[in-house]
C-alpha cells in the first residue's frame, strides 16, 4: 500500500522539470537551472530504467557541471565571471570552485577578481575533509593554476596567516607544496 501511494504522489507531481534543464546555452539557462527545486532523473539499466527525484543540492552541482561544459570552448573571462557571480547568488560560494578553475584557464589574472578570489577562500574556510575529491583537494587543484598571476600569488601569501584557521592551514599547505613559503605561523 505504501509503495502505491509513493508511486501515486510521484506521478501526480505537477510539471516535475527532466533532465533537459541541464542542457542550456547561456546565463539565463543556467539561473533556471539553478533555481531548479526538483527534477525525475531517469537512469538507463540493464534492466531498464530507473527514475528518480534529484534535490536542490545535487540538481545544482550538475547545473554547474553542465556550465563548465559551456563556458570551457567560450574563452570569455566576462562571461565566466558573470556565471561565477550567478553561481555565488544561488547556491553556497564554494560549490562554484570549478567555474573558478575555467576562469583560471581562460585568463588567469580573473582569479583575483573578488568574485573569484571569495569563492576560493569560502572552499579554503572548511576543514580538509577525508577522501580521494574532497572540496579542498579540488579548491588547491585551481588554487595553484591561479598562482600564475602575481597579484593572486602576492594576495594569496596572506592567507596563511589569515584569522581563519582553517584558510590559515590550508593556503599554507598549498603554499609550501608550491614551495613559496618554508614555514608557517604556528605551523608544526
């Protein structure tokens, strides 16, 4: 019974967005998938298909995905500070470090850009995290292609002795991988 009336409710949600909201071509787009709040994913099996209800956090993650794949054969700083910036206004800053990561390949002096910069030092505020792709091993992945720059580079030898522990421990742990420092304040 339960499974019927499961299956009942989840035919009868209206309008229910598919996956094609993924596929979009510019700014606009990707604002509608953002603010996308449910979306039935329908995965092929061997069996079949299976579907699925997608939450607000993970649709997101795949909206800016899909924005990677769109902004990449763009070379547009502007416009990836734009999607940045977009990116920063609906979901929390440090789920938009792979946009930052395009901007860093398309021309690196955006990444000290405020847009840019904040977006890094939010993923950096967070504890390291346990894993092979934690958000940190993925934030200093950009974090040292942004170290090309020399404004970045000057601007980001000052985290390590941020107020922010956490921003502290991990500029500096990417600062001496890079060897650009040979120690830290209270480091051990």
């Amino acid at each position: 019974m339960k499974v019927y009336l499961a299956t009942l409710l989840f035919l009868s949600l209206p309008a229910l967005a598919h996956a094609d909201v993924f596929a979009f071509k510019d700014l606009e787009g990707f604002e509608k998938c953002m603010n996308t709040d449910h979306l039935v994913d329908e995965v092929k099996t061997d069996k079949g298909s299976q579907t699925r209800l997608l939450d607000p956090v993970e649709i997101q993650m795949r909206c800016i995905e899909s924005a990677v794949k769109v902004l990449t054969p763009l070379k547009n700083k502007d416009t990836d500070l734009e999607f940045i910036a977009s990116a920063k206004r609906l979901t929390a800053h440090e789920n938009a470090v792979e946009l930052v990561g395009v901007l860093a390949d398309h021309a690196v002096v955006g990444c000290n850009e405020m847009e840019a910069y904040t977006v890094l030092l939010k993923a950096l505020s967070h504890p390291k995290g346990t894993g092979k792709v934690t958000l940190f091993s993925r934030t200093k992945t950009v974090v040292k292609r942004c170290l090309k720059d020399n404004q970045f580079k000057t601007d980001f030898l000052e985290e390590k002795d941020s107020t922010n522990s956490y921003v502290a421990t991990n500029a500096c742990d990417i600062l001496l991988e890079e060897k650009l420092v040979k120690s830290c304040k209270g480091a051990k």
